[in-house]
C-alpha cells in the first residue's frame, strides 16, 4: 500500500457551542495517488469535511493529520500548500482580472517568482486545455471554462491532495465528464491525491474508493462496485444508484444469469457477450 | 451586451500612447489639468491644443470614441460658453440683440472655459480609452506605495478595485437575469408613474444584493483556500515598466511646459 497522505482521527465538528454536531466521531484515511468519492444526502457534512482538511474549519474534538502534519493555526498556511479546493461555484472562486491573473493569485499568494509563474502558468493552463484563453476575462468564459481555470489556478500550487467539492456540479453532463476526464488524467500523471465529492453518479464509479456519509456519520467505506451492491440500503439513505446497477439487478430478477456486477455500460456491455456466446 | 459592460471604455490597440506606462500617462494627465489653468493667451492656448490632438491623434483612437467619451460634457461645456457671453461685460460691445448686449471680452472668456474643459476632458478620457481598468489598478498601487508607511492600506485598496472591476460584469449580467425574471412575474420598470416604477425597483435590488453578499462570503473563502494572506510577503504577476518611451514623452511634456510658462510671462 502507498503511503498514507490524510487521516482524520476521530473528529467530531460543529458550528455552533450549542448547535448539532454536523460530523460525529468521523475516521478515515487517504493515500498517496488514490481518488476517493465522498457521497451522501444535502447536509450529510461533506463540504464540512472538506473545509476541515483546508483548515477553513476545525474540529472540537479529534484530530485531522496531513502529510505528517497536524492541521491547527499554525500550520494552515503549509496545509493549504498541499491542499488545493475547487468549489461548487465558478463565478465565486475567479479572483483574477484574466484566466492568467486567476492562475497566477495563488502563486502571488506564496511570493513566487515572475519567471516561475509564467512557467506554471503555461503548464497548468495546457494540462487543463486552457491555454488559448490565458488573457480572456471570467465573463467572457463558460461554466466549465472557468472551472478549468479553478482547477488550474490549484494544480499551480502543485497541492499534494486535490479536493473537488462539486465543483460540476453547476455543468451539463458533457462539461461534467470533459472535467471529470482531465482531472483523473492529471491524477494518474502527476501522482496527485483526488477527492471529490459529488452527487454524480459516473464520478463515484471512476473512484478508487467511496467514503458514504449520512447525518454526519461515515456511513460506509468500499470501492465503488461494494457500495451499489447495497442498492437498498443506499435508497434509504436518500442516494441514487447508477442506472446500469439497477438494469443489470433487473436482468438478474429477470432470470438473466450476468456473473459479475457491471457499473457502466461497457461492463454490462461484456457480461451480456459473454453470456450470448454461452448459450 | 457584454461590450457596453466594459467599465470605462477601452479601445484595445498597439500604439504608443496604448504602450506608454500607465504611471507615465497619469501623471502627464495630473500635471495637464494644473498647467491647462495656466495659459492666458491664445499661444498658450494653442501649444496646449496641439499637444492634447497629437496625443490624441497618436493615439489611434477613432474619433466616434472620443466623441462619444465627450458627450455627457458638450451640455456643460456649451453652457458655460453660453454664460460668459451673457454674463461678462468687458471689452466692446460686438452685437446687440433685443435687450441683451455682448460684448467681445465674453466671448474671448467663453471661448477660452469652453476651450479649458474641452482640453481637460480629452486628455483625461484618452487615458480611460488607451489604459485597461487592471493597468489603472497596477499605476495606482504602485503610486500610492509611500502611504503605505503611514499606514494606508494601498494593497488592499488595489485589490477591491481589482475586484470589484472583475464583478461588474457579473453582476450586471445578474441584474439583467433578474430583471427578467421579475418582468415574467408582472413586475414592469418601464411604464407607469415614477413612484410606481422606483418601486419596482425594490424586488430587483433585495435579490441583487442576497446574492452579492452570497458571493461576496464565498470568495473570501476561496480565497482564503488558496492561501490569501495580505500583501506581506505577496509577489505579483503583472510588472509596470518605466522605458525608453516613457522617459522621451516626459521630457517632451517637460518642454511643453516650459514652453508655456515663457510664453505666458512674455504676454
Ligand atoms: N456556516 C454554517 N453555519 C452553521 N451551520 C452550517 C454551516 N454550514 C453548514 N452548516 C450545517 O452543517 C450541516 C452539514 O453541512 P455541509 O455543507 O457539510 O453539507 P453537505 O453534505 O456538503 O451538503 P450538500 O450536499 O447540500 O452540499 C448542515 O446541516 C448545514 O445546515
Ligand atoms: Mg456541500
């Protein structure tokens, strides 16, 4: 196993004195180079926990440990060096005058050096099929241009964990699979830890792993094939599961004998082949 | 509608004024407003006018943009020449008409204010046509960094103008979303008594503002998340220059107003 990056030690967080706890007694860990999905129903604590691993937030009780530091006022100036966060809304997190001032914010931040930022600037701008746009305003640009440039603008500060709080959320599907398909891209070259957290249903199945909240409890912890394997459980927690789930526990009901469990359409694709050529 | 929504009314080009450091352009134009109250005669006059057009006409800025920068200010300017003729009574009488009297020292006067505002308003309008709002920013920052020691919070101040310059569009877009959202539920701005129309207005501006402080929260957020600290320790992006060009316009705006001083105490 590939070293660990994130843990949270039993961390327990709300917002008030004398409010709910929004997340109770959460533990869990990431590892270098691993994408995980964190799903759950509105207000289950997932953008909570993303703002805890930024030290936006921190918890009354537990600890959060990143890359062997503990997250805590001191330390969130280096925390937020290895953590870059993409929000839901892309108008809201374009702080620069052009695409190429946006990139460049979170680089100034750091006091880096001119010469450096027009490199990183060119390199995070082509990784993210940006860079013809690098002088344009935000209000020239779509949706999911301008949430490209976000996730340029946190790929420059070449953060060692990359969490995206649904941030497609605001794109059609076609924009949502573009970013979704250069994201993993960059995750798989440059070594980076993913976490997203989304109501997609295709973003989940592309992950490594997915972490389930309910009620600020983690749910349940698997990859992807183990958690809609629990259809039922899943509904009553108020979460879908993706359409091809649910044909293929069909077909099954129907007395088509598939072998495995298929999550997308090449998968069920294959099962139904293969059991063609069978009979 | 995204072009008129740019704030001022920059005209994108290459030419020298365009390329000229915004510092230089600044304070050329700061100094302009101080000497164009100094001419008195029509020499002077006239070296200032021919300064003002060549930077214009340098400028390559077609002259329907400078026309239309000058618009909101041809009533002023006409107004005021309007004023001195009927008002001064000086020199001789040239025409008389009804019961009004003019005479020329009027017209010279009228002449000369009408001249004074038309010169200040083109030369300060050609910096808004030649310099982007972020260049104008940059200059100012830079050129307020000696308040800093007096404890003038100048990044900041820099950093709203830069903000609220990249908002404007955005919010004009809302509001445009808005109001049409407003007008479908019957709501109507364009008939009607005033009173009934400002409000109208009301259900237009509650929600602007909502999501304004919504966004507002939220950038502050995503800008803390990307590691925002204040200016210490910040580097920047863009660089202001002083070159070659920059140093021959001042010195030839030097001369220019050595030239004026000596042609007004020679009159
Ligand atoms: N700033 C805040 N102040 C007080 N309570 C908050 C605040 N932000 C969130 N909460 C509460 O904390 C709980 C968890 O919120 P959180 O935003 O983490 O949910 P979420 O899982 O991200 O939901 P969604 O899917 O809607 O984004 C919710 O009950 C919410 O009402
Ligand atoms: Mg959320």
């Amino acid at each position: 196993m590939s070293k660990k990056l994130v843990e949270f030690r039993n961390v327990s967080f709300r917002y008030d004195e004398d409010g709910p706890w929004v997340l109770k007694n959460c533990s869990f860990e990431i590892y270098e180079n691993e994408w995980v999905a964190i799903i759950g129903h509105n207000g289950s604590g997932k953008s909570t926990i993303a703002k805890l691993l930024n030290g936006l937030l921190f918890p009354q009780e537990g600890e959060i440990v990143i890359g062997g530091q503990q997250v805590n006022e001191e330390s969130i100036w280096s925390i937020r060096k290895e953590v870059g966060m993409v929000f839901q809304n892309p108008d809201n997190q374009f702080v620069g005058a052009t695409v190429q001032d946006d990139v460049a914010f979170g680089m100034e931040n750091r006091g880096v050096q001119r010469d450096e930022m027009q490199k990183r600037i060119t390199e995070t701008l082509s990784a993210v099929r940006m860079q013809d746009y690098r002088l344009t305003e935000p209000h020239r640009l779509s949706g999911g241009q301008k949430q490209r440039v976000a996730i340029a603008s946190v790929l420059a500060i070449s953060p060692k964990v990359l969490i995206l709080d649904e941030a497609t959320a605001m794109l059609d599907p076609s924009g949502r699979k573009e970013i979704m398909d250069t994201v993993g891209e960059i995750q798989e070259s440059s070594g980076l830890s993913l976490i997203t957290i989304t109501h997609d249903l295709q973003e989940v199945v592309q992950a490594d792993r997915v972490i389930v909240m309910n009620n600020g409890n983690k749910w349940r912890e698997a990859s992807p094939r183990e958690i809609f394997l629990e259809k039922d459980a899943l509904r009553t927690i108020g979460l879908d599961v993706p359409f091809v789930a649910i044909l293929a526990e069909e077909l099954k009901h129907a007395g088509v004998s598939l072998k495995s469990t298929p999550l997308n359409q090449e998968e069920l694709l294959e099962d139904l082949w293969i059991l063609h050529s069978r009979t | 509608m995204n072009n008129s929504l740019i704030i001022g009314q920059y005209v994108p080009g290459n030419s020298l004024v365009h390329r000229l450091d915004p510092r230089t352009k600044i304070t050329i134009i700061f100094f302009f407003v101080f000497i164009v109250f100094f001419a008195n005669n029509i020499a002077s006059y006239s070296l200032l006018t021919v300064f003002a057009l060549t930077c214009m006409f340098t400028s390559k800025v077609p002259i329907r943009f400078i026309i239309k920068g000058l618009t909101p200010v041809w009533f002023l300017i006409i107004f005021t020449f309007i004023l001195h003729l009927f008002v001064t009574r000086e020199g001789t009488v040239i025409l008389e008409f009804w019961i009004f009297e003019f005479y020329s020292g009027g017209l010279i006067q009228g002449i000369a204010i009408a001249l004074r505002f038309f010169l200040l308003i083109l030369v300060t309008s050609l910096l808004t046509l030649t310099t982007t709002p972020i260049e104008i920013t940059d200059a100012i920052e830079d050129m307020l960094h000696p308040l800093k020691r007096f404890k003038f919070p100048v990044h900041e101040l820099a950093l709203m103008m830069s903000i609220s310059l990249r908002f404007i569009p955005t919010l004009m877009q809302e509001t445009d979303k808005i109001s049409r959202a407003q007008a479908s539920r019957g709501v109507d701005f364009k008939t009607g008594p005033i009173k009934e129309r400002i409000k109208a207005v009301v259900p237009l501006l509650v929600p602007l503002f909502v999501s304004a402080f919504k966004r507002a929260e939220e950038l502050a957020m995503a800008m803390e998340a990307r590691g925002y600290q204040g200016g210490e320790g910040r580097s920047k992006l863009r660089e202001l220059k002083i070159e070659k060009r920059d140093i021959f316009i001042f010195i030839l705006f030097a001369i220019v107003v050595a030239a004026l001083l000596l042609i007004r105490s020679y009159s």
